[in-house]
C-alpha cells in the first residue's frame, strides 16, 4: 500500500511542478465550457433585416414595431424600393427582407387577409429556414390580437407545446455535448503523455524492475487526474446551473455518478494511448484528432447521426461521449433516472473494463 501511495504521490507531484500542466487540467474546463456554452448555439439572434414598408400606415408601424422588440431581429435598413432589397442582400448586410405591401391595414381589418413577403438569404439555409419561422409566428400573433381573435373562414389553430426546454435556449442542447467534450479532451489527453513521458525520461526501466505490479502502477497514474477531474466535474456542473441557466431536473448524485464514470472512462483510454505509443507529441496527436474530432462530430450534440451514412452511424457507437451526451441529455435536461439509460451505463462500462484491460496488458512489456 505505502507503494503505491507513492507511486500517487509521485504523480501528484509531476502535475503540481507544471503549470501548463495545471492550467490545461483545472482552467481549460472553464474556458472550454464558458466559450462553448455561449458560442455553440442552434439559436439565431440579433439577426440584421430590412423592412420596405408600401402601406405606410398605423397597422405596418405595429407590426415592424414588433419584430424590431423581438430579441431575434435587428431592423438594419428601412428600404425605399423593391430594388433595393437585392441590392442590401448582395452587400450582406442583411439576412431577411420583410416587405409589407400597400393598403395593408385596410386589407386586414377589412378583408381579414392581407400579404406579407419574407425574402431571406438562403446561402445558409437553416438560418433562413429558422429566420422566416420566427417572423411567421410574430406576425401570426399580431394578425390574432388586431383582429380582436375573431375567428376566421377555414382558420386552424395550431397549439404548440414544447418539453423540456419551453423557451427554446440553445444552451439546453449543447450544454451535455459541451460536457462530454471537455471531460473527455481534457482527461484522455492529459494521462495519454503520462507514460509516454516515463519512457522519454528513461524512468520507464526503473518502474519495470520495481517489485510494483502493472495493475497498481496504472492505477497509481490515474488517481491524481482522476481526483482532479472531479474538481472539474463540480466546476462544469457550476457552471451549467449558475452562468448558462441550465437546470438539473433529474437526480444530482446520479449525474455526478455517471459523470464520474465517464470520466474514469476516458482516463483508462488515455492510459491505453499512452500505452502503446512512444512519444509525447504522438499520444497527444492521438487523442487529440482520434478523440476530440469523434466527440465533436459523431457524438449527436452538433449533427444527427440518424442524418449520417450508415457506416458513420455504426462508428459512432465506438465513441464513449455519445453515450455520455445520452445520459446527461436525458437525466440533467429531461429528468429521467437510471432505468432510462441503464444500456448507456452499462455500454460505458464496457468500454472502460475494456481500456483498463487493454492498457495494463501493453504496458507489462519490456523496453528493449
């Protein structure tokens, strides 16, 4: 026992000597969450527009009014003409161009109808498609409450109801990704030099010839980052809850737990590239483009896998922050316990049985 605590002690030491060191493992998870959890985000706000108003009357000024409150758009030119508007989309200046005809105030207090035209930039296509839909539903609401919602010829009343996440904040989803991502980053990079180092410094021989076995010097490595992972654990939970708004609606000790396993997970996988490579500045190529781009683009948090090919949808079942994304998704946002993502439990499971097997079985050689 008094060796292998200062195998743990050794470890603890090598982390407090580097600050780089420090810094990548206490203070990246706090940049990472912050610049992400603000930056990475499906919503689409403060977007410039342009309004050519023909009418001119108390009806258009409401609605323009309107749309110019909405936190989404940011009224950028007020047009003359109808040419103008290609002009202003050319220059990108604007994305949306909302063109409200003549007499459109009288059409619709009178008639009950009337036109509004939503021309939008569809060079990005999703932020046009998201763009018009939130100019539809803000019209929409004003033709109810200035007809007084008298009811309509034929009219359908659509009652939309949205769970979880009502207000629809970006942050809801890319929160768990975000998470996923640092943890496994942070912690699968940072153990997968940690060997590797011990046989660029030549101390690898030492450790082979110590009566120490393989199990308790892996174990002795994993320990200081495991503990300072749940710091970052804490600190990324904080930050959720406190900085981003995202609630916990499902059981804090059953997310910290999974959270943990995830965490020993991607410990035993850096310990596993660490393992079979011999240098520093490949481990760390390893887990940084064999981790950190699976995560990102087969996780499910940025692009649906049910969109992908059939091959990149097996692949991503190989990849632990997909299964991770699942559980806090669905127990931190949704609020669901265990019997909801006990296959994803027990799949990380797997997956760490197995790296663990894997990295003491590499490293129990011997160096020639």
């Amino acid at each position: 026992m008094n060796q292998f605590l200062s195998f743990v002690r050794k470890e603890f030491y090598h982390i407090f000597r580097d600050p780089r060191t420090m810094f990548i493992l206490l203070g990246m998870p706090v940049i990472l969450m912050i610049i992400f959890g603000f930056a990475l985000t499906n919503e689409v706000k403060n977007s410039d527009i342009a309004v050519l108003d023909h009418s001119k009357d108390a009806t258009t000024s409401s609605l323009i009014a309107e749309l110019e409150a909405s936190r989404y758009f940011n009224i950028e030119k007020r047009l003359r003409s109808y040419e103008q508007v290609e002009e202003e989309f050319k220059k990108g200046n604007i994305k949306m161009a909302v063109v409200l005809p003549q007499n459109f105030g009288s059409d619709l207090l009178h008639l009950n109808s009337a036109q509004v035209q939503l021309i939008a930039d569809a060079s990005d296509p999703n932020v046009a498609s998201t763009l018009t839909n939130y100019a539809s539903a803000i019209i929409m609401d004003f033709q109810n409450r200035i007809t007084d919602d008298r009811g309509l010829p034929y009219t359908i009343d659509t009652e939309m109801r949205m769970l979880y996440n009502p207000q629809m904040k970006g942050a809801y989803s890319f929160v768990p990704g975000v998470m996923a991502m640092v943890l496994m980053l942070v912690c699968t990079m940072m153990t997968a030099i940690t060997i590797v180092r011990e046989k660029e410094t030549g101390t690898m021989e030492v450790l082979l010839v110590s009566p120490v076995q393989p199990l308790k010097i892996v174990t002795a490595k994993a320990v200081p980052y495991l503990l300072l992972s749940l710091i970052n654990i804490a600190t990324i939970l904080m930050l959720s809850y406190f900085v981003l708004d995202v609630p916990i609606n499902g059981s804090l000790t059953l997310l910290v737990l999974q959270s943990i396993l995830f965490t020993v997970t991607s410990l035993a996988l850096g310990l596993l590239i660490s393992a079979i490579t011999s240098s520093q500045q490949t481990a760390m190529f390893i887990s940084l483009t064999g981790m950190f781009l699976p995560a990102l683009m087969l996780s499910g948090f940025m692009f649906p896998i049910e969109n992908m090919p059939t091959i990149l949808q097996l692949l991503s079942h190989l990849v632990p922050a997909k299964w991770y994304y699942i559980i806090v998704r669905s127990v931190m946002i949704k609020g669901a316990g265990l019997e909801a993502v006990w296959k994803e439990t027990l799949i990380l499971s797997g997956m760490l049985l197995f790296f663990l097997f894997m990295s003491i079985k590499k490293f129990n050689i011997r160096l020639s």
